[in-house]
C-alpha cells in the first residue's frame, strides 16, 4: 500500500519537479515547459516500472478486440459529427501528440497496468488518477472559476478511470501489450472528444 501511495503522488509531483528545474529563462515558454511535462511523464513510467514485477505479454484475443470496441463506440459520433480543429501551428501540434499520444499511452501503462499491482481496489486506482488532475488545484494564484473547472475536471477523469479499469478487468490477458494498446486508443479519444456523445471535441490547455 506504501507504494500505491508513493506512486500516486510521484506522478503529479513531477510534473512540478521537472517544471520547476527549467533555467530561469524558459519558464514562461510554453513550449519548453511542455517538453518538461513530457519528460516527467516519461521519467514516472520508468520508475513506476523499476519498482514493480510487471511485464507485457503479446497474448492477443479477441475478448480485448470486442472489449476496446465497446470503449470507442461512445466516442464515434462526437468524431463524425464535430467540427476539426484548425490550429496547424508548431505549439499545436506539439499539445496534440502530448494530448492523443504520448499522455494516454503512459497514464493507460501508469495506472492501468502498473499502479494496480500495488493496491487491488478499483476505486482506489481511479481516485490515484483523478488526483493527478487535480494539482492545480494547490497552486495559489488559481481563480476560484478555474478551481471549479479543474474540480469538473477531476470528476471526469475519476468516472473515465472506473470505466477504464472495468474494461481492463474484463480484458484477457490483462497485462497485454494489446490490453494496453486498446485502452490507450479510448483514453485517446476520450481526450479529443470529450464527455462521450457530446459533439464538440474538447480543447486541451
């Protein structure tokens, strides 16, 4: 339970830690603190796995298939019927491979795969998540309006990982690479879209 614990706080903690470590001059550069936010998402999967007696398996079935589509299907309208976004500039596309690629893929392997091993409560691994999107919520110069949403925010994500961890529960075998893989591409979607069945994709700070 110790680690569960530990392991639960690294993560978020990072994100300051890494943040904190940039030279004085790209503080305020969006972009450099983003690639810091990367790398501390990286580093936490590292030590996260150091520490745990896990390994993926290549065990594909078609219990993962059918699973991984029941997960999408939610998401399929709001993809066909909103509108794209536009943006095409460097910033941009940088949040996107953060937002739809790179944070999906290590939050699934983080707190999915890993985490769980730790502690066996399903509850417990989806609070582990929504608690690591609930930091801003400790910074002081936050305005109460962006607490709410950061609160909205959280409950989302607690709802989405109870989801999450049930689907992975009835994947077999649980610690496949393609488990994995199927529930990435949710969390995928899950950050384009949004709250399923709304039609307008969600904008990622």
């Amino acid at each position: 339970m110790f680690l569960f614990v530990l392991f639960s706080v690294l993560y978020p903690l990072n994100l300051y830690v890494f943040q904190s470590a940039l030279p004085r001059k790209y503080k305020e550069n969006h972009i450099s603190i983003l690639y810091a936010k990367v790398l501390s998402i990286l580093v936490s999967c590292v030590l996260i796995y150091a520490f745990s007696p896990f390994e993926l398996s290549f065990t594909a079935s078609w219990n993962i298939l059918g699973w991984t589509l029941l997960g999408v299907a939610p998401f399929i309208l709001p993809i066909f019927v909103a509108s794209p976004q536009t943006s095409s500039d460097s910033e941009s596309l940088i949040h996107k491979v953060r937002d739809y690629l790179i944070a999906p893929a290590c939050e699934e392997f983080y707190y999915r795969m890993v985490l769980p091993m730790h502690c066996g409560s399903m509850l417990a691994s989806s609070l582990a998540f929504s608690f690591a999107h609930a930091h801003p919520l400790f910074i002081k110069s936050r305005r109460e309006s962006e607490g709410s949403i950061i609160l909205a925010q959280c409950a989302i994500s607690f709802s989405f990982g109870l989801v999450a961890n049930g689907l992975k529960l009835r994947m077999w075998p649980e610690n496949s690479i393609f488990a994995w893989a199927g529930l990435t591409l949710i969390h995928a979607l899950a950050n384009y879209c949004g709250v399923p069945l709304l039609v307008s994709p969600k904008n990622h700070p």
